[in-house]
C-alpha cells in the first residue's frame, strides 16, 4: 500500500460533474456581461449557460454560470479570476 492511498481526495467532486458558480456584484446593466466575460473562456460554450436574479430592491444582482466542470483546476482557475475582478463582490 503506497502513502498516497492513506491521504484524504482534495475533493469529494467526481469530474465531470455539473455544477453552478454564483458571482454578486451591483446591479449596473453590465454585470452578467462581466462575469459571462470571466467565466466562458475557462468552459466550453455549448455547456455553459447563465441565470441572473435581482435584490429585493435591485441594488445588487448575482449571476450563477451552470457548466459541466472537468476537473478541479478548472474550477480553481474560475474561482481566481473571479475573486480578481474588483466589480465581484461574492463569489459562491
């Protein structure tokens, strides 16, 4: 038994898997156009869509991108670049 079996998976996820990435930021009319922008380069088009819901009071809005996820870079990766851009406010 080699030490590498007695270590614990970096994560519980099994690639590919469908998953949904939520980003919050205000609500300028620009937003999902900015996280489309982020997001699209790091997943293939044809699986990627998007969904957006307004605050109660419209302030805000979050956009979640729905994609089957390849492996745990890619995820990574998304999660960077979306932590980076100054207009994200959460990322979920």
């Amino acid at each position: 038994m080699s030490a590498s079996s007695n270590e614990p998976p970096e994560t519980l996820i099994e690639f590919p898997a469908k998953l949904s990435v939520k980003a919050m930021g205000l609500n300028d009319g620009t937003f999902q156009d900015l996280i489309e922008s982020i997001i699209a380069p790091h997943v293939s088009g044809a699986t990627l869509t998007f969904t957006e819901a307004a605050s109660k009071k419209a302030k805000y809005v979050s956009i979640s991108a729905h994609f089957t996820a390849q492996n745990l870079e890619q995820l990574h990766a998304i999660y960077a670049d979306l932590r980076a851009e100054k207009r994200v406010l959460y990322v979920l």
